[in-house]
C-alpha cells in the first residue's frame, strides 16, 4: 500500500480515536454534573442529563465497535500488523 494510504487511514483511526475519547469525557462530565445536582437539585436538568447519558453512552458503544473493527480490519493491515484473534485460533485448533 502507498504511504498516502496508510497515512490517510492512519489519521482516520486516530480522528476515531479522538471522537472516541470526547464521547467518554462528555460522559464523564454529565456524571459530575449529575453528582453535583444532589447537592442542588434540578428536576428538568436531571432529565435532560439522563436522556443525554443514555444517548452518549450507546454512541459511545458503536464508536467503540467502529473503532475496534477499523483498527483490526483496515488500520493493522495498513500498517503491515497481523491482528490477533485467539477465540478464532482455538476453534480452527479444535476442528
């Protein structure tokens, strides 16, 4: 693969990387924010920071996986890396 290639696709996995670790900091946060609301309440935050809470953390679970495959699909490739599956390996071992 030309070096434009893996350096696109290298840059692609670390903007993933990024989104994926903003996603995680906004959790982060709300839940701060949510502890701090024990202190003084706010019913209509409350809700507001639940449903945001919920929707994060589920874009945050298929960002993980998009990540995840990338990295193992295009990215190690790219990079001339074999990825490791052990789960796959032992059920090739056992037929």
């Amino acid at each position: 693969m030309e070096q434009s290639k893996i350096d696109a696709v290298e840059s692609n996995f670390h903007k993933l990387e990024d989104i994926k670790n903003s996603c995680e900091s906004l959790i982060q946060k709300i839940g701060h924010l949510q502890v701090d609301l024990f202190n003084f309440p706010n019913a209509k935050l409350e809700k507001f920071l639940g449903k945001l809470n919920g929707a994060l953390s589920g874009s945050h679970s298929e960002i993980v996986e998009v990540t995840s495959a990338y990295e193992n699909e295009v990215y190690m490739p790219a990079k001339g890396m074999e990825t490791f599956n052990s789960a796959q390996d032992e059920m090739d071992e056992k037929a």
